[in-house]
C-alpha cells in the first residue's frame, strides 16, 4: 500500500516534496497555516540548476530572465562586477507568490490535497502504530506515515525534533518594494546589486515583460523587533523612506535616487538564520528546506529547498521495503555536504552586506573582478550541481 506523508507548510519546500513525492508513489497531504496562499514577499533569484530542477517537477514558471547580476558602485556608478549565469543556462527573478502559484498549479494539476488554515501545534509518535500523528490548532488531528516539517525558519515542526535550535536575527533587513518601470532609464540588463558602505540596494526586473522593478534595500538594523514592530515599522513610510535616502542618497547613478522616490509603501522583511549542523529528523518526522537549514540569503536557498525534496523522493524510492528512519538517515547522510558548504559560502557573502568603512568599501571595489575570478569554481560548481546525479551514501 502506497505510504501516506504529512506535509507541515505549504510554501517552496512543502510544495515541490509534495510534487517530488507522489512522482514515487508515495501520498502526501500539505497542511499550510495561512488561510490562502501567502501573497507576500519580494522577488526571488531561480538560478539554472533550481530551474531544471521546476523543469523536472512540471512546474512552469514566467519571470524576468536574468543572465547576469550586475554589480554597480553606488558611489562612482561604474560596474564593479559581474555574476554570470549564461554559461549553465538563463537564471529567472520571480515575485515569491507568483512563484507559489506555479507551484500550487502543477500541484493542482497533480490531485495532491492542500488544507488551508491549518497550524501545526503538535506531533505524537506511536511507535506501536507505526504512525505519525498532526495536531493543529483548530484540534483536527491526522495520521501519516511519516510527517516532513517544511514550515520555514520559525518551524514548530522542529520544536518536536531539536527545541533548543531556534532562528537568530541575522542583524539585516530587507525593506522592498515595486515601483512600475515605464519612464524610469536603468543602467542593468536585467538584475543589479548597487553596492554601498550602507547596504546594498538590488534592483531588479521580476516579469517578462520588465513592466516593474523591484527595489530592495538590505540594511544592517541592529535591534530586533517583534513581528508587529516589524509591521508598524515597515508601516512608517516616511522613516523607511528617510533611512534609505540617508544609505544610498547622493549615489552616482541617476535612477537610484527615482526609483527611492517613486516607492509608495515598503514591507520589511528581517533575515533570520539557524546555526548550521543540527539535528534534522527524529522518529517518522524530518525537517527540509528552511525548518532544516536557514542560511543567509545567498540567491540560492530556494534552490536548495527544491533539491530537498527531490533528493528525499529518490532515497524513498530506492529504500521503500526499509524502515523510514533508515531512509531518513540516509537522505541525511547524503545531503549534509551539499548544505554544509553553501552554508559557509552564505555566512561569507552576507558579511559583506554589513556596513562598513569608507575605506573598506573602496577595497572591495577594487578588488570584486579579483573576488569574484577567485570564487568562481565553488559558483560554478554549485550551479552545475544536479542532485538527480548525486550519489546516494547507504
Ligand atoms: C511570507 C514569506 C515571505 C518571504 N519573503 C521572502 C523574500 O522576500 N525573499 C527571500 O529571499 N525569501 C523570502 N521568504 C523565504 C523563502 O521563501 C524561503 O527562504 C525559501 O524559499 C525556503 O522555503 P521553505 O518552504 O523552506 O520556507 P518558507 O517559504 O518560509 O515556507 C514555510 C511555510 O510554512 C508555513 N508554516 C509555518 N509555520 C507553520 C505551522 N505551524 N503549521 C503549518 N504551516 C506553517 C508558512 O506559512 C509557509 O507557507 C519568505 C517566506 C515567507 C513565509
């Protein structure tokens, strides 16, 4: 009899196990605590190995194709660097909801059930059962046999399998929002990081036909506000607005200072990360993508989240006849490398997000093209990177 899996959050990781799973044989059920799905959050960069990966899962997607991130100084406006894509295949920039409903459409298509308006609250174990049971808020309770936390950074999945690693305020926050493009002359191709002291400001087209732009600011704000400090402070316009002015005012590309005027409301979006390693399953229960392993934003966790899935639905397959624990170990066994090196790439990129010196800014413009030719094999290691090919460890 085909096994039944409980999906805990229905967004990127949640969704495409789904998809990866039932291509196996196995039944999955997503359980997602917003009562539809989420329309926030900024653009988010597929990059070509995430991309196959949406290919492989029938999962159609339309963006803006970006075959380079171009990195600009805010201070002299000359390009300073240049992260190319074109070689492994285009990479796509896509708002996160139009994202998920590509995704909820080819779940559609599939006939995988999605619940909605169903928060996680418990996990029990009954080992005589052999069974994993949910309970949710609205004190529904179901059973599977085996359960896959995908509830993202603040998961309560993971407060059943390790309670003491809990996320940590990285310290930044992303203040985004879209400004519509006609009439605005932009200096990128298609996607641009403008490099500052104080932050960095990314700019970027999201859909085909480049009618909007996407403006996030990434700032280093040193407090830590609860989730409605967050709200009323993303709220405040006017001061968002006055503290972007104050990091990247005076900027020597002309369509910085438009596009910051022509903002109408941010949202705040603070960065949170887990401490890498971790513990990643316990009994029929198993964290992926951010509940397992929120890194700093890099451009490609949501790739990672993607090869989660796959990864699991192919060790599922090939250990069926085997006890689900056994399969968990294996899946980890197999994946830990893989997450342990895009972790450290992650903490040593979002360091230099961080403000800094006038000097210091001027040393890492000079030295980007160095930086980047220096880095370029774990970059096009990790965009070849196929885990379809990866080599299962028993
Ligand atoms: C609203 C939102 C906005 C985001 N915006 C951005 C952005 O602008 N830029 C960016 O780079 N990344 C953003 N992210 C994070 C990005 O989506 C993830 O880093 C990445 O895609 C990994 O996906 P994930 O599925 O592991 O986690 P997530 O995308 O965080 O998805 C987790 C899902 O689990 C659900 N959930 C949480 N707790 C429970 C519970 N107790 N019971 C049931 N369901 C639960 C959540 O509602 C969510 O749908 C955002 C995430 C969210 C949830």
């Amino acid at each position: 009899m085909s096994k039944s899996c409980l999906i805990i959050g229905g967004g990127i990781a949640g969704l495409t196990s789904a998809l990866a799973l039932q291509k196996t044989g196995i039944t999955p059920t997503i359980h997602e605590l917003r009562a539809s799905p989420s329309t926030i959050g900024g653009s988010i960069n597929l990059t070509p190995n995430a991309l196959r990966l949406l290919e492989f899962l029938d999962v159609e997607i339309q963006g803006c194709r970006v075959d380079s991130i171009e990195i600009f100084s805010l201070h002299s406006g000359k390009l300073i660097g240049e992260v190319p894509f074109r070689k492994f295949g285009p990479s796509v920039r896509i708002l996160r909801e139009e994202l998920l409903k590509a995704l909820l459409r080819a779940v559609e298509r599939s006939g995988i059930e999605v619940n909605y308006g169903e928060k996680l609250v418990g996990v029990v174990e009954d080992d005589g059962e052999e069974k994993v049971t949910a309970v949710f808020e609205n004190g529904k309770r179901v059973k599977g046999d085996f359960m896959l936390g995908c509830d993202g950074v603040h998961s309560a999945v993971r407060k059943y399998v390790e309670a003491s690693r809990g996320p940590e305020y990285t310290g930044v926050v992303v203040a985004y929002s879209i400004v519509e493009a006609p009439g605005i002359k932009t200096h990128f191709r298609s996607t641009a990081l403008n490099s500052g002291r104080c932050g960095s400001l990314l700019t970027s087209y999201f859909d085909e036909d480049r009618a909007r732009i996407y403006v996030g600011a990434v700032m280093e704000i040193k407090e830590e506000n609860d989730k409605q400090g967050w709200r009323v402070r993303g709220s405040d316009t006017q001061k968002t607005r006055d503290e972007i002015e104050r990091r990247y005012k005076n900027s020597a590309i002309p369509c910085v200072d438009e596009l910051v005027q022509k903002v109408e409301d941010f949202v705040f979006y603070p960065v949170y990360k887990l401490s890498p390693g971790g513990v990643w399953s316990k009994g029929r229960v198993l964290l992926l993508g951010d509940a397992a392993h929120a890194m700093p934003p890099q451009g490609e966790s949501t790739g990672l989240a993607i090869e989660d899935g796959v990864l699991l639905a192919r060790v599922m397959a090939s250990a069926s006849e085997k006890p689900i624990q056994e399969a968990f170990r294996v899946y980890e066994k197999t994946r830990r490398s893989r997450i342990d090196i895009a972790y450290k790439e992650a903490v040593m990129r979002w360091e230099n997000v961080k403000d800094r010196s006038w000097f210091s800014q001027k040393v890492i413009e000079w030295l980007m093209w160095i930086v980047l030719w220096y880095r370029r094999n774990p970059f096009e290691l990790s965009m070849s990177y196929d885990i379809r090919q990866e080599e299962i460890l028993e």
